[in-house]
C-alpha cells in the first residue's frame, strides 16, 4: 500500500481504537481526508485505502480539482468544510454534495433557494462556536436551538448535524470541553442520530472520545 493508503488506515486504526475507550463502535465514525493543496494522484490513493468523503477548503481550489476528479464520481462525497461567501454559492452547489461549515442562517437560506432551484435537497451542517476565540465563525451555541428550527423547516436543504473547531491549544482540557459542548448541544435540540463533524489531526482521537460522527483530517494521511 501507498504511504498515503498506510496514513489512512492508521487513521482508522486510531479512530477504532479511541472508539472503544468511549465504549462505541468504530464503524460509526467516518473520515473526511482534507484534500487542500493535495493534487490529484494522493487523492486517489486515498480513495484506494478507503476514503469515501473529501473535503476541501476553497470553492476557488475545487472548481480547478473536482472537474478533473470526475473519475472519482460515485465512489466519493465532496464535501465543503470551510467557509462560504453567499456570492460563490451558486458556483460552489455544482461542484460539492455537501456543506459542512454553514455558519449563518442567512448563509442557509441562500443554499434553499439554489437548492429548490436545482429541485434538490442540499445537506448541510450548521458551524458552532465553541470556544471563545475571535477569530473563527459560527453560530453561538445559545443560537443554535433557534437557528436549527428555522433551517429545518426550509425546503431545498437537509440539516443534517453540526460542526466545530476546538481551540487552538496543546491543553486537553479546552478541547475535550469544546467538543463536549457540541455533543450537549446536539442533546439539547433532541436530535440524537445528528452528524457531529468535529476533530482534525491534532485532537481527533479526542473528538472521538466525545462523540464525533465525522472526523476532518488532512496532514494526517497527507502529511
């Protein structure tokens, strides 16, 4: 196996085995294997290794990859994970299967509208904050039960879960909280079977540990 496919599947071993410290099954954590800045041949070697879903960073960077990755259509979801202007909407719902990082609920009122134009169901996750750094986006948790009832209701998206970055710290204990706050979150909408999108290389074996459904990782099978 490629030293790409070797990265993955250490992943996945890591993933595995975090899992079971939290008393879960492996199975219900997927992986998300960033794909910015990575060309092409890397990217197939981890869809050979297992990789299922790709996320990339940019709509300006993916309009370049995904139309030459066409080969990969049906075997792999792309995914959006950072941030999106309104004005690249439109462009970016041809090019991805799904939103990962919709931070705003007049972000997702944008996406219905393209998405009843396309006469489909865009799925989404909404981005929380978490953590009390400035510099990031998302919805404060004390919005998100609110933001969540009024996106739920909106034809031509499918609200699928929710998102978030823990700080950036080499202490645990921030980051633990962070995730465990998007898990209490999750509990507090009522919606048990939501995707939680959360942990990258640096905390994922964290992330998992709190209940991460969907893990985002990139220099981790890259380098």
């Amino acid at each position: 196996m490629s030293r790409v496919g070797d990265n993955f599947r250490r992943v996945r071993e890591r993933i595995d085995q975090a899992a079971v410290r939290a008393g879960r099954e492996g199975r219900e954590v997927s992986i998300c294997a960033v794909t910015k800045r990575v060309g092409l041949p890397a990217i197939r070697e981890a869809v050979e290794a297992g990789a299922r879903i790709l996320g990339e960073n940019r709509v300006q960077e993916a309009g370049d990859k995904i139309p030459e990755a066409s080969d990969l259509a049906g075997r792999v979801q792309w995914h959006l994970i950072g941030p999106l202007q309104r004005n690249k909407a439109r462009r970016a719902v041809t090019l991805f299967d799904a939103f990962q990082a919709v931070h705003s609920v007049a972000l997702a009122r944008k996406l219905a509208d393209l998405g009843r134009e396309q006469g489909r169901e865009i799925p989404i996750l909404l981005e929380v904050l978490t953590s009390d750094e400035g510099t990031k986006a998302g919805l404060p948790i004390v919005e998100v039960p609110e933001a969540a009832a009024e996106v739920s209701e909106l034809n031509g998206l499918s609200l699928q879960g929710l998102m978030t970055m823990a700080p950036f710290t080499s202490e645990e204990g921030p980051v633990r909280s962070s995730f465990a706050a998007l898990r209490g979150l999750r509990e507090r909408c009522g919606k048990p079977d939501w995707e939680l999108s959360m942990g990258m290389t640096g905390d994922f074996e964290i992330a998992v540990e709190e209940g991460s459904t969907l893990v985002r990782i990139g220099t981790g099978i890259f380098g």
